[in-house]
C-alpha cells in the first residue's frame, strides 16, 4: 500500500515537472533570410532568423566574418551588417542558441564598384543637394530640398516637395562604368506614403531627353495610408541588354510592382557614361524623403 502512494506520489511530482515548464520544448527557427543556398545576395543584406519563441541567448557569426549588429523584433532576431560583403563569395552562417547550432550558406553579389553614395549627412539643410543639377539648369528648384529628418540614419533626407513644379528631376553626379557590359545598381532608401508619385530615370551622362528608361514603383498596395513608411528599393538595369529587375527590401518583385515604360533609347554600343536622377511629380504628389542614394556596378 505504502509502494502504490509512493509510486501515485512520483507520478504527480513528474506531471508537475512538466507542468512547470522545465521539460518545455526549445524554441525553433521557422525562416531564415537569406534561404540555404542563395545567390546574389545584395550587399547590407540583414540576416533575419524567425524562431517560433524567441531563445534568451542567440548568436548569429558569419565566416568569412563581417561587422554588424543584432536586435530583436518581435519573434526574429537580425544580424544588420555594416560593412559590405566580399564580392562573389561564399558566407557560413551559424545561429546559436541554448546549446544548438545550425548552420547555412549563401553567396553574396558580385559587386565591382561603388561609383556614388550620398546619405545628405554633409549636406546643407535648406539647399538644393551641392554636386547634384537638375534637367532645367536651375540650381536649389524648388521641388528639392535638403531637409532635417530625425527618422533616417543622418537626420537628414532629400525631400521632393508636394506643390512643387509639376514635373521635376534632381540628377545625382555623373559616373563611368568599368565594363559596358555590366549591370548597374541603383539602391534607394526612401520614405513615403501611397499618395507619393515618384520614379527614377536612367539617362546618359549629358542628360539628354528622353532617357533610356524610366521606372516608377508602385507602392499602394504596401503603403496603405498618409504614414511615412521606410523602404528599400532596388533597380538593377542591364543597358546593353535593355533590361530590368526591382526589389523591395532586398526582395524581387514582379511587373505588378512597377508602372514601367519601355526603354525609350538604346545605349550605344560600349556606352560607359551614366547618371541616375530622382523624378517627383510636384503637382499631385505627396512629400517623398529620401534617406538614402547608392549607385554601384555588378559583374556576373
């Protein structure tokens, strides 16, 4: 009889072991980004791993290592680089947490050079952004403005102003290509809501009218009320191949996404010499902010 109670006595104990949580399952990783195997992985590009119960303890290396930091949102944890990936080369990604490990790979973008970046930090508040012009010739046009902008990581934006000139283009400094036959990128960190009209333009370095191509995203399915929103957007061009890809937050989106037109010129044969310009549409158009501009070169 004393055996049964005692054994009825553990059996208890056991269930409220369990109960108490200290036999609880470990947390899992759900997603991660970039996925097992990808390529092309832009530079910046945060490694976000979703667990279904965020661990206290995670770590997130990188072989060959690269500088960033963590944060937790939510259910994820993010590693943000702050330094580019090596052009073309495979990473090692290991999550640790509560004693387990897993580990992926991807190979990161083949990136030849940086031919421009501006994030404004130097830039005079109040004024047109110095080394930029626009089609018109006019210097500090209105529908531009280099404006304090506690959001971004500068404090400071390129505002393109509603109740501006009706249409308007801000050019960023003119580059030279490597190889003709390269893809150039164009990397925009840009704040707006879905009543903004705005687009990119790829013009040859005179800035002569039409442009080769012109893009506009659509973002009135993301951006769906009068709140500033935070995107990253990229355009890779192929000029020689007269062709185009778009990316939203580093993902590729299809031709829902753009209201496009055709490229309206082919570049000569060997063309090196390029500049991209910022198109708002003063008239209609809701503030857009511009955080940030990177333009850079890709090899295959």
């Amino acid at each position: 009889m004393i055996n049964r109670r005692k054994d009825m006595l553990l059996g208890v104990l056991v269930l409220l072991f369990w109960a108490s949580g200290v036999c609880a399952v470990e947390p899992a990783i759900r997603s991660i980004t970039p996925a097992d195997g990808a390529t092309g992985v832009f530079n910046y590009h945060p490694i976000c791993v979703e667990f279904d119960a965020v661990p206290a303890d995670v770590a997130i290396t990188l072989e060959p290592a690269v500088a960033g930091n963590m944060a937790t949102e939510g259910s994820k944890v993010i590693f943000q680089p702050t330094a580019k990936y090596l052009p073309k080369t495979h990473y090692t990604v290991k999550v640790s947490w509560n004693g387990q490990s897993v580990e992926y790979g991807f190979t990161s973008v083949n990136e030849l050079a940086e031919h421009y970046f501006e994030d404004f930090a130097s830039q005079m508040v109040g004024f047109f952004p110095l080394g930029w012009v626009t089609r018109e010739g006019q210097f500090g046009i209105p529908n531009f403005q280099v404006v304090e902008f506690p959001q971004s990581a500068s404090g400071k934006a390129l505002r393109g102003f509603n109740g501006g000139v009706d249409h308007s283009e801000a050019y960023a400094p003119s580059f030279t290509m490597i190889d003709p036959n390269s893809r150039l990128l164009l990397e925009l960190t840009v704040w707006l809501d879905n009543g903004a009209v705005w687009a990119t333009y790829l013009h040859d370095a005179a800035k002569d009218w039409p442009p080769y191509l012109d893009i506009r995203g659509d973002l009135s399915t993301k951006a769906t009320g009068t709140q500033l929103q935070r995107y990253k957007i990229m355009h890779i061009y192929h000029p020689s191949q007269k062709k185009f890809e778009v990316f939203l937050d580093y993902a590729p989106v299809n031709n829902s996404f753009t209201a496009t037109k055709e490229f309206r010129g082919t570049p000569p044969s060997g063309k090196r010499d390029y500049q991209f310009a910022l198109y708002v549409r003063g008239s209609i158009t809701s503030d857009v902010f511009w955080e940030s501009i990177r333009i850079a070169e890709l090899g295959e």
